[in-house]
C-alpha cells in the first residue's frame, strides 16, 4: 500500500477474476432484466439495484466475501458512502460529502503559484459536476466548496467564476456528445435510404455493399456509444 504500483497492481488481479465471472455467467446476466449498476475505482466497488439480485446465481458468487480469492478478502462499508459521495436510494441522489477542514486545502499564502494553490479546487469541482446528481446537488457540493476555500482565505469571486467555467466547459462537453450522436444518426438514415432506393433499381449485391459500408461506418462510432452509456457515475 502506498506505492505507485499499487493501483495498476490491483487493477490487473481483481480484473482477471471480474472477467473470468462475466464470461461465466454471460448468458444469465444478459436476460435478468433487473437494474443493477457496478462501479469500481481500484479496490473500492459498489454494487447497488433491484434485491432481488441477490437471488441470482451470478451475484451469490459476485457478493461472496471471497469472490477474488486468498488472500483477498471483501469488507462491507457499514454506511452508504463511496469514493467521497453519500449514496441515497429513494429518491436516487449521489451527494458529495467534500473536506469541511481549512487545513485539508492548501494556503493563499504559501509559495506556490496561483495555478498550483487552485489546482485542487479546480479538481474537487470537476468531481462534483461529474459525479453529484441530480443538478441541485451539483450546485450544493460547489457552493460547500467556495464556502471551504473562501474560510482558507481565497477570494470568492474568483472562486466562482472559476466554477461557473467548469460548468459551461463540461454542458458545452454534453452539447458535444450529443451533436456527434445526431450526425451519426443522420449518416445511418442516410446510408440505410441509399440501401432501399439502390436495392430498388440495381438489385441485391450493391445494396448489401452499401450497407457493409454503412456498419463499418457505425464501428467507429462504438466506443464513443460505449463511454456515453457509463458517463453519468465518475467517468
């Protein structure tokens, strides 16, 4: 624990178990039709939806305290914090519970430059808007945030305004995704019009080339669909 290595190193052991479990039971967790989410940051991972996945034969492996062999062993968190945020379950709110000490936060008045005195400023907010949710709790754990550094002594107008450009780069992210989504929707259409006409007028083979190239086409766009489904929970 403690060194660099230490991250990579679990990573790599409690992944190849974590695989070895998915291709086990592939078909039994692609047709449960129950909400359940996985998130996991190094050794720190959260199971949470329906009870009734403990029913399940995948999750009574999955939850067992030694799922990832000796002499690896689970311990269960006795509240609902994870990775800095408290979880609540109804309604479904993950709320950032940040540093409340001015000594967590480093001086206005140290020697470091004014980049490097807010870097970790700029860092926490990044993990409100990303991770906080619904919006009032973004604004909640920001507003907690200027409250902590403005006590440490930084000025808060800075501070704000330093917030409210997180906010606009990261809706102008969202704004980005969503424009690749409908140029992408919009090539498929198109693709798709050009397979009907042409199969109309030329026969089957050219159509079917048409619509090889139009999957080809959509590959690309996979991953970026792939990290768009797991963007809301600590991306």
């Amino acid at each position: 624990m403690g060194s660099p290595l230490s991250p990579a190193l679990c990573l790599m052991v409690v992944s190849i178990s974590e695989q070895i479990w998915s291709c086990t039971f592939r078909q039994i967790l692609a047709n449960h039709h129950l909400f359940i989410r996985h998130i996991r940051y190094v050794d720190n991972r959260l199971i949470f939806g329906d009870k009734r996945l403990t029913e399940l034969a995948p999750y009574e492996v999955l939850l067992d305290d030694g799922f990832y062999g000796k002499p690896i062993i689970l311990e269960t968190e006795p509240d609902q914090e994870f990775l800095g945020f408290m979880l609540e379950t109804k309604p479904l709110e993950l709320i950032y519970q940040g540093p409340t000490n001015i000594s967590q936060v480093l001086s206005p008045f140290s020697a470091s430059p004014p980049a490097v005195l807010l870097s970790g400023f700029r860092s926490r907010c990044h993990i409100v808007i990303k991770g906080a949710f619904p919006a009032f709790r973004v604004q909640q754990g920001l507003t907690q945030l200027i409250h902590l550094y403005t006590r440490a002594g930084f000025p808060k107008e800075e501070l704000q305004s330093i917030c409210d450009q997180l906010l606009i780069q990261h809706q102008n992210l969202r704004s980005q995704c969503q424009t690749r989504v409908s140029r992408w929707l919009v090539r498929l259409l198109f693709s798709l019009g050009l397979v009907c006409l042409s199969s109309f007028f030329l026969g089957l083979w050219f159509p079917l080339f048409l619509l090889f190239v139009s999957l080809l086409s959509s590959l690309s766009f996979g991953s970026f669909l792939a990290q768009l489904s797991l963007a809301p929970f600590f991306s």
